[in-house]
C-alpha cells in the first residue's frame, strides 16, 4: 500500500463532513408530547447541525435539517429512534440540495 493510498482513506471521514446536505423529514408515530422537539433541537446543536424542527396538526412531525453529510445522517437517525418517550411508525426522508440559509436550530410552532 502506498502513501497516497493510506492518506485518501484518511480523507473519507474529512470529505464526508466537508459535503453539505439537507434532508426534510416527516416523522409519523406518538411523536407529539413526548419532548421530540426539544431532543431533536438539542442533538441537533450537539451536533452542529442547522434548520428547524415543528409538530404538524395531524400529530406528526415535520423538520429541516442542514450541515454536514455525517451530522445530517446521524439526526435522521435520531428521528427513527426519537426521544424515549416517542413511538416512531415511519420516517420520510428527502435529500434536498444544501442551502445554507439557516444559523442555528429552532423549534418553530404551526402556523
């Protein structure tokens, strides 16, 4: 194995983080009044990741998630788990292209 080699699979993880995704998702399940809000804004901010975070009417959740491919990835798994309290029936995830337009994570409320 060469030098160049070894280097390039150090890099996969730098990459990985250095690509910036977004992913909307809507959670379905017992995801209301069980704190999905606030632990998904909280692991969000641990994690570096921007966007936003809302219940819908019809009891699901509905969220925006912005920042590095890896971060990104570990939040939407966060959603499939949610907080201890949540039961989570399905996940629809969309990957949308990054727009940067966020600066920090936020709950929002229904409008």
């Amino acid at each position: 194995m060469q030098i160049r080699d070894v280097i390039g699979k150090l890099d996969l993880g730098r990459r990985s983080e250095s690509v910036k995704i977004r992913a909307h998702v809507i959670v379905t399940g017992k995801v209301q009044g069980v704190f999905y809000r606030a632990e998904t804004a909280s692991k969000a901010k641990q994690l570096n990741v921007t966007g936003w975070v809302r219940n819908l009417p019809d009891g699901r959740v509905e969220a925006v998630f912005e920042g590095g491919e890896t971060n990104v990835q570990k939040m939407i798994d966060f959603c499939r788990r949610g907080p201890p309290n949540a039961y989570v029936v399905d996940v629809d995830v969309r990957r949308q292209e990054w727009k940067g337009e966020f600066d920090d994570f936020t709950v929002r409320y229904y409008d």
